[in-house]
C-alpha cells in the first residue's frame, strides 16, 4: 500500500516538472530577448540546410565552405569594431572608408620599401588617427555621431583617391599572399586571425573594466558620469577601436587581391550594421555581444555564397541584405519595449 502511495507521488512529482518545464519553455520562447540572442544562430542553421539541399553538390563542399570563412574573416574584424561603437548608442559610418585609406597608406609605404611590418603599422595607425578624430569630435565637440561618421566617411575616400591619384598599388609579396591562401586543418589563416580578434574583443568587453564602462556609458551615460566613468574617455576609445581594426583590415583585403585599392566598398558598411544588428546588439546601447554578430557575419556571407550559387544576380543580394537589417532592426525595437 505504501509502496503505490510512494509511486504515485513520484509520478505527480514527475509530472509537476515536467509541466513547469514545458511552461518555462512556453515563457522563454515568448521573450523577444531570447529571440535577439538566438535569432542569428537560428538563422544560419536554416540557411545553411536551405542551401544545402538545394545544392548540397556545390554548397557544402570543403572548397565552398572555405571560400565562406575566407569572405568573413575581414567583415567580422570590421563587426568587431561597429559593436563596440554601437554598444555605447553609436555608429560608425566611415569603416568602409577608413579601411580604404589605410589601404592606401599600405601602399604607399610598400611601394616606398618600407618593411612589411611597418607597412602593416602604418595601415593601422592611419585608421587610429581616423577613429580618435571622429570619437574627439563626438564626445569633445558633442557633435551627432552619424553626422560625424558621415563626414568621415567622404574625408577619407578622398584622402585615398587623393593619395593614390585614384589609382591601385600592385602589392607582390609573398608573405603577404601566404597569409590569404594557406590554412590549417581545412581552416583558413585568415579565420584564425579574425577568430584571434574576437575572443581578445570578448575578453575585453566582458572581463575588464573598460567593457563594464563602455556598456554603463550605452546603457544610461547620465548614471555612467554620477559613477566617475568618463564619457570622453569611453567614446574617443571606442571609435579608436573601429577605426584601428579597420586599418588593420585593410592588410588583409590586400593579401586576398594583392593590391591596394582606393576605391571604398561600401558593402563593407552595410553589412557591419547588419551583422551587429542581427547578431543581438542594442541599437540603443547598453547591452552588445561579440559572438553573436560574428555569427551573423557568417550568415551573410553565407546568404550571398548561397544565393551567387543558385545563379541569383549580385543586385538582389543587396536587397537580402537590406531586408535582413530592416527585419533584425524591428526585432530589437520590440526587445526594448
């Protein structure tokens, strides 16, 4: 008798779990915070499995999938840099730009005989210069960051055209080409450095005082100041970020096409926003994660390899891309309501 009075309360017991399982499942898929997080991860899993049974012959190749990861590697360092800008209730407008001239300045000094690792600091440190600009004008002068970015976005294009007289820079080293096509158990060099740049940037946005201050200064910049946090400080840093890591992008781009290009790719910028966006960040700052929209960068790339597959014409893409930034956009308004 005892022994059914025991199996029965097991059972109600069981069943109580399992029904309180089942309502906070309910309850978490009814959160749209959970949906910013895991939406990207979602995503990418289902365009991955549409492609793949589309054209499994063709998109899930070892040669496909790398041709994936080497098309991310720069995107997602730029990505790293937009989410620290954008994480403090920012935007910067100018990477595309900026990583043309430091582009250019690359060249310029290879073309010089300077030495390949001072080639690469130069490239990096004119990006610097371009990032503490506009964070100066934007905290010091308390200009509106997208006016700001704007400007230097047409600054900077110019000042490569103007530098390179419109005219590419033909960079032949072997060091530089090694870094584009060698890899290491089917990875990419190139993937292992921008995976390198994303870890350091999580530790440092998560695991250090400067990241706790850049998200307080996002989240609410007025509590931040009563706090002691400088705003100044925080603003001038994070867009030197952006701006350094697009300089440092920009070696990267010319070890894929071995020239310096002064034409800007504002395919870059785009997709910079729209990775962020996708990826979970706050477009009002205050809340930012660097996984996320480092899988989003994969995403679109993945989206647009997909899509040159199946034959779909290169103008359509753009309106993938502009659709999946209008979508993620609204999403996250909704998170914050």
């Amino acid at each position: 008798m005892k022994t059914t009075k025991s199996n029965e309360t097991a059972s109600a017991e069981a069943e109580a779990v399992s029904k309180s399982r089942i309502d906070n499942l309910r309850v978490t898929f009814k959160d749209p915070f959970f949906w910013s997080r895991w939406l990207v991860v979602v995503a990418f899993l289902l365009i991955v499995l549409v492609f793949g049974a589309l054209s499994p012959e063709a998109f899930l190749t070892t040669y496909n999938l790398n041709n994936i990861l080497v098309a991310s590697a720069i995107p997602a360092i730029i990505v790293v840099g937009q989410t620290f800008t954008v994480a403090t209730a920012g935007i910067d407008l100018s990477v595309s730009s900026i990583m043309t001239f430091g582009a250019v300045c690359f060249g310029l000094a290879f073309t010089n005989g300077w030495p390949l690792y001072q080639c690469v600091i130069f490239s990096t440190l004119a990006g610097l210069l371009c990032g503490v600009l506009n964070g100066l004008i934007i905290a010091k002068r308390q200009v509106n960051d997208f006016i700001v970015t704007l400007g230097m976005l047409s600054v900077a294009a110019g000042a490569a055209l103007v530098l390179s007289d419109g005219k590419p820079r033909q960079i032949i080293d072997e060091r530089m080409a090694n870094i584009a096509i060698n890899e290491f158990a089917h990875i990419p060099y190139l993937m292992f450095i921008a995976f390198a740049i994303v870890l350091v940037a999580h530790f440092v946005l998560f695991h250090t005082r400067f990241g706790t201050h850049l998200l307080a200064v996002g989240g609410d910049p007025d509590a931040a100041r009563a706090m002691g946090i400088s705003i100044v400080k925080i603003k001038v840093l994070v867009y030197a970020i952006s701006g350094s890591l697009a300089g440092f992008a920009a070696v990267l781009a010319i070890s894929r096409i071995g020239a310096a290009e002064p034409a800007a790719n504002t395919a870059i910028l785009l997709n910079s926003v729209a990775a962020v966006v996708l990826g979970g960040v706050s477009l009002f700052g205050g809340r930012a994660t660097i996984l996320g929209p480092f899988v989003a960068t994969l995403l679109l790339q993945a989206l647009s390899n997909g899509l040159t597959i199946l034959g779909v014409a290169s103008y359509y893409q753009y309106v993938a891309v502009g659709v999946v930034v209008i979508i993620s956009a609204s999403l996250v308004r909704t998170a914050n309501k």
